[in-house]
C-alpha cells in the first residue's frame, strides 16, 4: 500500500490543507485500476486531524485487505459545515476534494464506490454528509457521532460542547439540517451507527436510532461495552467496511 500526504489549496476553505492517502499497489496487488476501486472517505474528531487515523488505527491493513482507496482530510474543529471562519468545509468534503481527486488520480465519483465515515465529531460530519448526499455514497458510517440535539439526558453537555463551532444554528439547532434526525427521508443508503455504552454520545445515537424506526429507515446499529476512546473505533471501522461492502454485494446479486 502507498500513504500519500497532499498539500493544496482550495477554493472552498481557501487555504493549503493537508490530505493523507492509502492507495493500493496495483502492481502488486490486483492490477485493479484506482478508477474502479471503492473509496472510503474517512472523517476525524473534534481534538484530530487528517493524520490520525493512521496513527492511531489498523485502517492500512484494512485498505489492504479489502482493496480499497482511503481518503483522510483533515478539517479544523468545524463539524464540516460551510462558515466556520470563514470556511466552506462542508463544500469542501462534499464537491471540491472529490473533484480534485477525480481529476489527479482518476478515482470514481459513482455513488456505488463511494462511502464515508467518521469519529466523534467525523461521525456527525459523515451521516450529515451522506443524508443530504444519497446520490453520492452508498454507504455511511458514524462512531460515537453526536447525532441528535433533541432532548436527551446529555442535552446541555452536548450543546456546550458544540456551541463554539456551531453558535450561529444554535436558535434553530433543533429544527434546522444541522439536527441530523431531521434529514432522514428514505434514502438509499447503507447506515451503520455504534457507539459505546459507556460513551456520552449514547443517548445521541439512541434518539437518532428512535426517529429512524419511526420513519421506518433501516439503520445497522450497534452498542457495546465502550468509550469515547481508539480501541472501540478501530474495530468498529473495520466492522464497518465488512458490513458495508457485504450489503453492497448483496445488492447487486438480488438485482
């Protein structure tokens, strides 16, 4: 496998960023061009950047291990939302990366080999991504997300947390698209959410879990002994990618 690390600029946050790579070998592996690789776009935490999924997870033996392309950006303390200082980072993540990535190295920009996921602040960023951009992903993951601001025990701890970067929706944080259980409307979608019972994101993924059902969304979820930490998010991303791409692959059998 190669690990690339990119510096360039774009229009949308309009600064040089740094975005880490896994792209596998073809000529060692299966000569199967980047074109038609699945790409996995993953998302970091609040406190992280682009760099730490490689520090601190397996996520280079699992590239290898299922061929794919992994994308890594690396995107301040913004939730990947559009506005934060000044920054676009939701167009960012969403149009301007994946063209530039279509552009310089040929990767595909179909729906069926893209899909995203993220950590913590990444696994908000994700499920916010993918629910407004079904056409785009056929898959998303999100671990130990902050996903619901709807009354839940942990209500006022979460706001605070998220206060700083996202004070300017905080009036209608509730009833507006940055409340991801407001954007659940059937979409084609694989969803995969875990979190750790012992993790303060909990209840947040349980009402996210509850809407779902009462929508009638298939979700994949799953909760167990755990913390906020590394040791419970590299083995749920590895879960991750087996689920999805197995759901994939059914699919397009049952077609």
């Amino acid at each position: 496998m190669a690990i690339l690390t990119m510096h360039s600029v774009f229009e949308s946050i309009q600064l040089t960023t740094c975005i880490n790579m896994i792209i596998p070998d073809s000529v060692r592996m299966d000569n199967i061009p980047l074109s038609e690789r699945k790409v996995l776009y993953l998302l970091h935490g609040l406190s992280d950047d682009g760099t730490m999924w490689l520090r601190r997870s397996k996520i280079e033996s699992y590239a290898e291990k299922y061929g794919l392309v992994v994308v890594m950006p690396s995107a301040d303390r913004s939730f990947y939302c559009d506005g934060y200082d000044g920054k676009d980072y939701y167009t960012y993540i969403t149009s301007d990366l994946p063209k530039y990535l279509h552009n310089v190295f040929n990767l595909s920009n179909s729906k069926e080999n893209n899909f995203i996921a993220g950590i913590s602040m990444g696994g908000y960023g994700a499920m916010r991504i993918a629910l407004k951009n079904s056409n785009n992903y056929f898959a998303v993951g999100s671990f130990s997300g902050p996903l619901a601001f709807n009354p839940i025990p942990n209500k006022e701890k979460v706001l605070t947390a998220i206060a700083p970067f996202l004070k300017d929706e905080l009036p209608t944080i509730l009833t507006g698209d940055f409340n991801i259980p407001n954007l659940i409307d059937g979409q084609d979608l694989y969803v995969y959410i875990a979190c750790g019972l012992q993790d303060n994101m909990f209840f947040c993924n349980k009402y996210f879990e509850k809407v779902a059902k009462e929508k009638n969304f298939k979700i994949d979820s799953v909760y167990k002994i755990g913390k906020h930490n590394w040791e419970f998010w590299d083995e749920q991303i590895n879960e991750f990618i087996n689920k999805a791409l197995n759901e994939k692959n059914n699919k397009r059998k049952n077609k």
